[in-house]
C-alpha cells in the first residue's frame, strides 16, 4: 500500500510534464511575421478601423450609463446618510 502512494506523485508529475509544451520563435520566425505584417498591414487597416470605431460605438453608452447609475446611487447615499 505504501509503494502506492510513493507512485501516485510520480506518475502525476510524469503527466503534467508531458501535457505542458513550451513554444520558442526564433530571428527567422519573427522576421516572416514582421514580414506578413508589413504585407497585410494597409489592406488590414480599413477592417480594423471599422471594427474599433463599430464597437467603441457599441459599448462607450453602456459604460456611460454604468457609471452615471453608479454616481445616482452614491449620490443617494450620501443624501441619506445626511439625513
């Protein structure tokens, strides 16, 4: 029974180091992404544009409410701690 449980903690730390991989670039990967970038950088700048722009659209009202209903509820705290 004691073999057991000197074996589990081994087993599992075999596990986990087969389960986890370590990705490394080196200069010649990084120089083909630099490149692919430069390449598809004017024709991804208009997509990129536009999807920034439709979701600041999007989501700067609901961060204005969000704080404004925040701001009511401090300001009715403060008015009734007053009271």
């Amino acid at each position: 029974m004691g073999r057991y449980f000197l074996l589990l903690p081994f087993i599992s730390l075999f596990c986990t180091s087969c389960l986890e991989t370590e990705i490394s670039l080196d200069s010649e990967d990084y120089h083909l992404i630099d490149s692919l970038y430069t390449l598809q950088k004017d024709s991804l700048e208009p997509i990129l544009d536009e999807q920034c722009t439709e979701f600041r659209d999007s989501i700067i009202p609901i961060w204005i409410d969000s704080i404004r209903a925040k701001r009511e509820e401090e300001i009715q705290s403060l008015i009734q701690n007053q009271q």
